[in-house]
C-alpha cells in the first residue's frame, strides 16, 4: 500500500512538471489526474486522491469533474479526520461543479457542519443560514429530493432557535445596559445632588463664618464702647470722689477750727474752774487751819501708838 501511495505521489509530480514544461497536454493532465485519483478515492486514499485532483485543478481550475471529485475528496476527509478546514474547501469545489443532489446536500451539509463547530453565535448563524440557501437552491432544482428538504426543515428550526436566543441574549443586554445608564445617571445625580450639599454647606459654612466675624466685630465695638463708657463713668466716679475728698478736707478742717475753737474756749473755762477750786482749797485750808490752832490750844496731848496703829 505504501508503495502504491509512493509511486502515485511521483506520477502525479511528474505529470506536473511534464504539464509545466509542455510535454504534456492540458487535457492528458486532467484525464490522468481523473485516473489516478479515481483510483485513489475507490482505495479510501482520499488523501492522495485529493492532491491528484488539485494537480488537475491546476491545469484546468475550471474543470467541473475534477472540481466535484475534489469536494467528495475534502468532505469525507472532513468526517474522517475531524478536520473543519476540509469543509471550507469542500464547499469551494462544490461550487464550481456540475449540478447534482449530492453537490447541494453535501454543500449544505458542509456549512451546518461549520456553524456547529464555531462558538460565535453570529458566526454560527452566518453559516446555518448558507447551509440554507444551499438546500433551498437544491431544492429548487431537485423538488422531490426528501433528503434536502428535511436538511432544509432541520437547519431551519436550529437557525430559529438560534436567533431567539440571540434576541433574548441582547434584550438582557440592552437590559443591563439601561440598567448600568440608569445607575451611571443615578450616580450621576447623586453625585450633583452631594456636590449641590456640599455647595449649600459650604456656602452655609462660609455664610456662619462672616456672621461669626460680624458677631466678633460687633461684640468688639460693644466691648470697646462698654470699655469707653466705664473709663468715662471711672474718669466722672474719680471726679466726684476728688470733689468728695476735697469736700472731706473742707469738713474737716472746719471741723478741726472748731473743734480748736471749742478746746480753746474749754481751757479757758478750765483754767477759771482750776482757778476757783485752788481758791475754795485755800479758804478751806485756812479755815482748818484757824481751827487747828483753836484745839491745839485747847487741849496739849501728843497723838500716841493708838492712832497710828489705827491709821489716818
């Protein structure tokens, strides 16, 4: 088997560069290209097969047999090495081959499978819907064909699920997105709403610091006018209590000119009384004197112990 594989891969080379330098015909490059991957494709060498097919699209890109015989190549080689880039070409050839039923349901076929394969929803439907056209186009021309019309019926029902789920997909979307520009423009008028507090403190603030300053002013000036009145009430009390002091020492000095005038007018009267009394003592003493002399000579005892034991 390899060396078939082996010798298919020199032929189809050298078919090639027999064709690039004219040794060999268009047309003998693409029946031997049919040839031998005719005959690589019934061996399941699908591989080999699709290159001998491409050596013939590269003489005659146009050819409509080696352009279908590719596309089968490239779809089965797809199912068999799980291969998503086998469809794409496989849906390139079909569509330059030659109208068939299995060109449109292997071509349909093809584009569903791509759409299952991505996960991009918007990819996904993109290709569901050309998988449709191509059942419906092949529908057109094959009306009695079951296949494509339950293909057509299938892919049409996941396509319809699809877009709803987009559409709800969005609606949330859209949902959140309104709900995210309500909070941004809640947040927004909150914030306006604080900076309008914050203004109105401000303003309140600065509105209580001038009434502060007023009130300091006022209580100043007050302060300063009280300050002025008591230094004028001092000023007038100091007055009356000089005026007082200086009415006190007119009292009292003319208390003391009378009060001298009296202790000179009672020393006067004194020394009249000292007068009187020092010449009532001195009657009195001559009088106890004349009467001394009268008992002496009437009695002529000494005064003994008695009397001055009894004391005078």
């Amino acid at each position: 088997m390899k060396k078939v594989i082996c010798i298919s891969g020199i032929f189809t080379v050298v078919l090639l560069i027999l064709f690039l330098t004219g040794w060999a015909g268009r047309e003998d490059v693409v029946r031997e290209s049919l040839r031998q991957g005719n005959r690589q494709y019934e061996s399941a060498d699908y591989i080999e097969a699709l290159k001998s097919y491409e050596t013939g699209l590269a003489a005659s890109p146009e050819n409509k047999a080696l352009n279908y015989n590719a596309a089968q190549a490239a779809y089965i080689l797809a199912e068999y090495e799980n291969d998503t880039s086998f469809y794409e070409k496989a849906i390139q050839y079909y569509e330059k081959s030659g109208d068939s039923v299995d060109k449109f349901l292997n071509a349909g076929n093809c584009c569903f499978r791509l759409g299952d394969a991505v996960q991009d929803m918007n990819q996904k439907a993109q290709y569901y819907s050309q998988a449709l056209q191509i059942y419906q186009e092949g529908i057109m021309k094959y009306p009695q064909n079951v296949p494509l019309k339950y293909n057509y019926e299938l892919v049409k029902e996941k396509l319809e699920e699809l877009l709803q789920d987009m559409k709800q997909e969005n609606d949330g979307q859209d949902g959140d997105s309104g709900d995210q520009e309500n909070q941004d423009q809640g947040d927004q008028e909150q914030g306006d709403q604080e900076q309008g507090d914050q203004d109105q403190e401000n303003e309140n603030t600065q509105g209580n610091q001038e009434q502060e300053n007023q009130d300091q002013e006022q209580a100043q000036e007050g302060n300063e006018q009280d300050n002025t009145e008591n230094n004028q009430g001092d000023q007038e009390q100091e007055s009356e209590n000089t005026e007082e002091s200086q009415n006190k020492q007119e009292s009292n000095s003319n208390q003391d000119e009378n009060s001298g005038d009296e202790q000179q007018g009672s020393y006067s009267q004194n020394d009249g009384e000292e007068t009187l009394d020092q010449e009532a003592i001195q009657r009195i003493l001559q009088m106890l004197e004349a009467q001394e002399k009268e008992s002496l000579k009437n009695n002529q005892e000494v005064v003994g112990g008695n009397e001055e034991k009894n004391g005078w």
